[in-house]
C-alpha cells in the first residue's frame, strides 16, 4: 500500500494535466510525462452511471500506484450533484494531496468541503489539514466572489479559471488573443495574489491546434499564472519552457540579488542596476526568479 | 560452449571451422575467399529471355531436388512471387530436399510452411520468420535448424559460399525482355530493390519475375540484364495494398512522442550531433516520430545531416526535401511517398544490403553511422537484444538490419516501452540474442533512459545535458515490479534455428518448444 508524503500547500505547479479517474490504462503511470500535478477526475470525465466504478478505480490508483513527486488532485462532482460527498471520502482514504473544487462560487462552498474533508479525514485516520483545496471557477459568480474564495479555507492552494463553463455562462467562444476572458483572468489573478494564493489557467481543448495553444500559454505566463491545466502530455514541455524563467532573466535576478548584498553591506537603499531604479521589492522578485529557476532545474548558479 | 553474449552452443554446430560468438569486432582484419556462382553463358544472340511459365524459367534453368532457391522481401506482406515460385517448385514440379534463403518470410509465404511441414523444404535460411513458418520452425518441424542472420550476415555468407545460391527469383515492379530491371516503372513497386541486387551477383541463376514488361533498355536498373538467364511475366507479383501504405503513419500516442523526444534529446546531447552527421530509424511507433523530433534539434543548431541509411519512409525524405539530409541510402521503402522519391532526388540513393552492412566486405555503410534508433521485443541487463522470439519462445521477428547498425554505429539507442501488454520488455536474460550487448549503447523507455556502463562518455554527455538516467537494474526492477518476474521457459533439447551474429560466428540457438501444460 502507498502511503503519499504530506502535501506541500506552495509548490511548483506548471502543468495540471486532467484524466479520467476511471481508466486504469491512463492513470496506471500517469507520473511518467512529468506534468507536476495531476488531475484524476471524477466530475465531467465520468458518465453518471460509472461514478461509484470511477470511485473504486480512483481508490485502489491512489493505494497501489506509486507517483513519486508528481502531485495527485482529485477533482470531485459539483456541490449541486448527490456525488461530491462520497468522492471527498473517497479521496481522503486513498491519501491523495488535494481536492479540486468543481463549479465553486462561493466561501460557503469551500467551507462545505472543507468540513466534510475534515470528517472525513477523522474516519480514516488521516492527519487533519493534511488534505489540500484547489477551487475551480467555473462561472461569473465564482470570478466576483474569487477573493472570499480562496480565503475561506487554510487549505487552499489556489484558484483556476475553467474555460469551458464560463465562456458559456458568458456567451462567448475561445478567442485568439483571449480578449473572451481576459476580464475574468484578470480578476481572479488579482484575487490570488491579494490571498497569496496561486492561479492556474484553464486547459486548452483543441490537442491538435499546438500554434494557439502556444500563443496562449506565452500569454498566461505574461499575466503572471503560476501553471495551466493541460489535457494531454504532448502540452507539458511547451508549458514547462515557458514557465521557466529565462537565462536572460536568471542572469538579472542574479545580478539584483549579488548588488543588493553588496549594497546592503555599505547601508545604502535605493540605487540602480544596469541604469534602472531597484529597491527592496525588485530584490524579492530576484529571489522568487531564482527559486523558481531552481525548482525548474533550469539555475546551474550558486546563489 | 559459451560465447561471448554467455550462451551456451551445442558443439555438434561448431564443424567446418564455425565458430561462437567473441565479440563485435572478433573478425576484423581476417580475411576471406569469396564464392563465385556458376554461371551459363548466353553467347548466342536471342531476342528476349522471356519464359511461357515460371514452370520453364526453372526447368531452363535446371531445378532440381536438393537446389537451394532465394527470394527478396521488398514487396514485404504484399508479395506474391516467393510463394508463387514456391508453389511451382513443389507442387508442379514435385521437387523436395529444398533449402529456401530469403531475405525474410511471412504471412505472404505461408505456403512454405506446409511444405516445410510435408517435408519438401528442408532448410531455411533468412533474415526474419514471422506467422506460420515461424511456428512450424519452433514446433521442430523443419529437417535442419534455420539459420537466421541479419540483413549483413546474408550477403557475408552468400559471398562466404555458406550458403551458395542455385536459382535466385526476384520479384521486379519493371523488367524488360532481357531482364534490366528495378523496383520502380510497374504496376507494383516497392522504390529501392537493395535487398534483391547482390542475390543476381552470386546466385548460379537469376529468374527475373515482374507483371510490368517494358521496352529495352529498362535503364537505368537495379539488376543489370547480364546477370539474368529469364524473365517471367505474371498478372501481379505483389498486393498493391500491403506492399507499403501512403504514408507510414507518425504516431499520435503520447507515451511513444514522449519516448521519441527523448531519445531526439539524447542524440542532440552527444559529440556526434554536428553538421554532417549520420542517422538511421526504424518505422515503428516511437522510432518513426524520432524524425520529427531531430528536425527541431537541427534547426535550432543549425546543421544538417550527412547522410541517412536504410529503410526509408516519407518522414525523412521530407526532410531530405527541406534541405536538412544531403543524402539518403535506400535499402527498402517503407511508403508510397519514400518509393516516389527514390530516383527523383539526386540525394536518394539505392544501395544493396551488402553495401548497407555486410560484415565481410571491406566497410559497409553502417561502419559510417553515428546514430541508429532501434526497437526491441526483449532488452536484458547486458544490453543484449531480442528481436526474433516471442516471450512463448516461438520465431515471430526479423533482425533485419539491427545487429548489423548497432555494431556499426556510434550510438545505438533502443526505444522500448518499459512493458507490453503483461510482458517486461525489459528484462534478467531475454529469451534469445539477436543484437549483442556490446553493441547497444542508451535504452530510451518510458520510464527512463538507461546507458551501457560501456559508454562512460555518453553517461558523461547525458548528465551534462541535465538528460536524467537510472541504470538499466532499475528499469528492470520497475518492469518486474508492474508486471511480474516470469518463470524461465523450458525448451526441448532439439535446436531448430541458429542465430548467426554478422560475421558469421554463432550467437546463439533457438530450441524446440515444450507444449505449455497445465498440471
């Protein structure tokens, strides 16, 4: 039996990569694409008639299948279906990271589950708190209300916009340059950061179509997501480089940080590094450039 | 005796001087006197060798009991002549004690496998068997023990006179009256005919059969109407639909692009990598998308590749298209798209299968390689490779040219799934050796890429590339752990195929099988 060391509420988390709870096949070795989570789903993946089936293999994935570092979510039914509250146990007994919130659009939904893992969490035997909580906003609601959101439970980690629910709610279609969504994105990463929690962009359905696919990810990491949902291995690498932080920002953030030393040393707060203004917030962002280089194993330097 | 590989070979095998398996390059340096065929002499003028019959084409040229008949594999599934010819042979003629030396056989010869069973073909000597005759074969129902050798160790033991050829029959897509013929300008053509050309060199006879006759000269060809005793022309040599598809289709599986990139990464990461270099793939699966993969690497470096070698699909012609392949040396054509490009770029080039990777001549093609991508059935912890036996013991494969690349090349990377099905691909000791350890060098699977502790320097080359490797132990371990350890398979004490490594010494021996029961 595979007992999953404790979660990590921050950690890297580039590429949320969804399948089917339901089919052994696909999540008997899902870890081995390198996709930092995955997403076993038992909402929309799942027919009606197979959830308890779904549930079984999900429970007896979760048991016998060693992922390694790879993160294991599960996204459980929406709050309105007779579902969610059997998948939250079965996701507690199974020992997985964490729960993604379908369809969720308000702190009272959040704190519903949190209360049920909680339960859930003393009827197995499984540490309390260990159980983290991702929310999905899936609808204009779940965007204004994103800050109470991911502020109503320790457990959240963070938030992620679900692309196929919401540009229906909002009678729109997926646009090249994202402008369909681009208010909501916009809004829930304000929220996120406000909380300090992190944002994940929604997948991008159309596997075959790697050009937009491209052209969103690039626009993701400009508006600052911290990862993606994906729905196939062939998206991981792309969302990988890109999230990456680049050589020539590595070697600024590195810069940033060895001045700031130095002018720490001599008292001095304010001064400027390649003709541009820094202070202390340029240096934090260094740091956070250099930590996530490293956890993308893309820093080979000593800071 | 044990060889090399540690197998152990029956002594009974070890006469007329054959000796066991000692490492890749054991012959290097030694010499060898070359067979020379016995040939007829057409000295008065005649207007067209064209035979009524292929009945006729053998009795001109003297078939008999005990003869041993060759054929080639480039219409692959789709070819309709070695089992037509054989037919004749056996049925029309009534002749037995055959010994039959393809290049490969299958499911389009089935026939052979009854007469194996009737006792009328007695030998056979190839490159692959797959379907019937293989299961014949391993039921010990064959007279002699068949020899296997790769796509090298043919022309090295037809010019060994090993095996001496009486009457080879090549299937032609075009031929005229006298016998120039090629693989292209028919109704059936399969491009490169390099499998069939040096067969008209040393074979006694040569019986060109094609369902496409054309004015003379039908030039330039592949075999030249000076080695050809008769031309027969039949309504089809081959099934048009099995012969090669369109396109060989680039896999859309995710675990076989992951498996690609990765091994498109590993070559990107050694020394060999630079303008000029050498390339060979298979078209399976994960081998086929390699292509795709190497395409960007070599953009982004901005370096070309030298040459590329064997079997041949649209893939790399695309390639060779877009100006990233000086040349192309063509053996087989696995696609529509390959068998139109041959003779159409001045880049493509057709080459025999002895020029490709014979052992015994003075440097085959693949001593140049740097790179070849290979699959495998079995990979064990030596490195050594099985391609030939089922993991129910039975012949279902083809070495092809896999021994021979991986002993020529640089480096050769085996891409494998880590299991199949309920099988570990990876494995304690794979059933039978076909490609030695010492000529495998990175294992590509899709749960991590294990190098041959023989190569420090490509470990080096990984590891500076930040290319993550665990060693080939823990893949098998972790295959084992999925699937199981399976029990050893027990055999019968009969040899029914001899394993032949490239130059001509024994690798290793394929038994009868013990019938499964259940007690």
């Amino acid at each position: 039996m595979i007992t999953r060391k404790k979660p990590e509420k921050f950690r890297l988390r580039r590429t949320m990569m969804f399948m089917n709870a339901q089919k052994p096949a696909l999540i008997k070795d899902a870890y081995i694409y390198g996709s930092d989570s995955i997403i076993l789903d038992l909402e929309d993946a799942v027919a009606e008639n197979q959830k308890d089936a779904a549930r079984f293999s999900l429970y007896y994935a979760l048991k016998n299948i060693d992922y390694g570092d790879t993160e294991v979510l599960v996204r459980i039914n929406g709050l309105d279906t007779p579902h969610w509250q059997e998948d939250i146990r079965c996701v507690v007994a199974g020992g997985a990271d964490g729960i993604r919130i379908a369809k969720c659009e308000s702190a009272a939904d959040v704190k519903a589950v949190e209360e049920h893992v909680l339960m859930a969490e003393r009827e197995f035997g499984v540490e309390e708190g260990r159980t983290l909580l991702m929310a999905a906003l899936e609808s204009p609601k779940g965007i204004m209300n994103a800050y109470e959101i991911v502020t109503a439970s320790e457990r959240i980690f963070g938030c992620a916009i679900s692309g196929g629910d919401f540009r229906k709610s909002m009678h729109v279609q997926i646009e090249k340059g994202g402008i369909e969504m681009l208010a909501a994105r916009g809004q829930m990463l304000l929220a996120a950061r406000a909380a300090g929690v992190q944002c994940f962009d929604t997948m991008f359905p159309n596997i075959d179509d790697m050009e937009m696919f491209q052209e969103e990810v690039i626009q993701n990491r400009k508006m600052g997501f911290d990862g993606k949902s994906i729905v196939s291995p062939k998206q991981i690498r792309f969302v990988h480089d890109t999230f990456a932080p680049t050589p020539k920002e590595i070697a600024y953030a590195e810069k940033l940080v060895r001045s700031f030393e130095e002018q720490t040393d001599s008292g001095v707060g304010v001064y400027t590094v390649d003709g541009k203004m820094v202070d202390i917030p340029f240096f934090e962002d260094a740091r956070r450039v250099i930590a996530l280089a490293k956890a993308c194993d893309v820093y080979h330097g000593d800071l | 005796m044990k060889n090399a590989v540690n197998r152990d070979i029956p002594e009974m095998l070890l006469t007329n001087g054959k000796e066991v398996y000692q490492g890749k390059h054991y012959m290097d340096g030694k010499y060898i006197k070359k067979d020379s065929p016995r040939s007829c002499r057409h000295v008065k003028p005649q207007e067209s060798k064209i035979c009524a019959s292929i009945q006729e084409a053998c009795e001109k040229c003297g078939a008999h009991d005990g003869m041993t008949f060759s054929f080639h594999t480039e219409f692959r599934e789709g070819d309709y002549v070695a089992a037509m010819v054989a037919r004749v042979l056996v049925e029309d003629m009534g002749l037995k004690d055959i010994t039959v030396a393809a290049t490969s056989l299958g499911n389009a010869q089935s026939n052979i496998a009854e007469y194996i069973e009737q006792g009328k073909i007695i030998g056979v000597q190839t490159s692959g068997v797959r379907g019937k005759i293989g299961e014949v074969i391993s039921a010990g129902k064959l007279m002699t023990p068949a020899i296997i050798r790769s796509h090298g160790g043919r022309p090295r033991a037809v010019e060994a006179g090993e095996v001496h050829i009486d009457i080879a029959f090549l299937a032609s897509a075009s031929s005229d009256c006298c016998g120039n013929a090629k693989g292209v300008g028919g109704k059936n053509n399969c491009g490169s005919m390099g499998f069939a050309i040096h067969d008209a060199y040393y074979a006694d006879h040569t019986v060109i059969v094609t369902d496409t006759l054309v004015d003379f000269p039908n030039l330039p060809s592949s075999i030249s109407c000076i080695d050809v005793d008769c031309v027969c022309v039949v309504d089809d040599i081959g099934d048009a639909a099995k012969i090669s598809t369109k396109e060989a289709r680039m896999t859309d599986n995710p675990r076989e692009l992951m498996m690609a990139e990765q091994v498109a990464d590993v070559i990107a990461a050694t020394p060999y990598f630079k303008n000029g270099f050498s390339f060979q793939t298979g078209v399976g699966g994960p081998s086929l998308a390699v292509n795709r993969f190497l395409e960007d690497h070599m953009v982004n470096q901005g370096i070309k590749m030298g040459f590329a070698l064997g079997g041949t699909s649209s893939a790399i012609c695309k390639l060779q298209d877009k100006g990233l392949v000086e040349h192309i040396l063509d053996t087989q054509d696995f696609d529509q798209g390959a068998i139109e490009h041959i003779f159409k770029h001045p880049g493509h080039h057709e080459i025999s299968l002895s020029e490709y990777a014979n052992a015994g001549n003075k440097g085959a093609y693949v001593n140049k390689l740097d790179y070849v991508v290979l699959s495998a059935l079995e990979i064990d912890t030596a490195f050594n490779v099985n391609v030939i036996t089922g993991s129910d013991g039975i012949l279902r494969g083809a070495p092809g040219g896999h021994p021979d690349t991986a002993a020529g090349s640089k480096c050769c990377i085996i891409v494998t799934p880590l299991t199949r099905g309920r099988m570990a691909t990876v494995c304690d000791k794979v059933v039978t050796v076909t490609t030695p350890g010492d000529c495998v060098d990175v294992l590509v699977t899709d749960y991590g890429v294990a190098v041959n502790p023989l190569r420090p320097d490509l470990i080096q080359c990984l590891e500076e590339a930040g290319i993550k490797h665990v060693t080939i132990e823990e893949l098998r371990d972790k295959a084992y752990s999925l699937v199981g350890t399976p029990d050893t398979l027990t055999w019968e004490d009969e040899v029914v195929a001899i394993v032949e490594a490239r130059d001509g010494t024994i690798l290793d021996v394929v038994k009868k099988i013990k019938p499964f029961t259940v007690e």
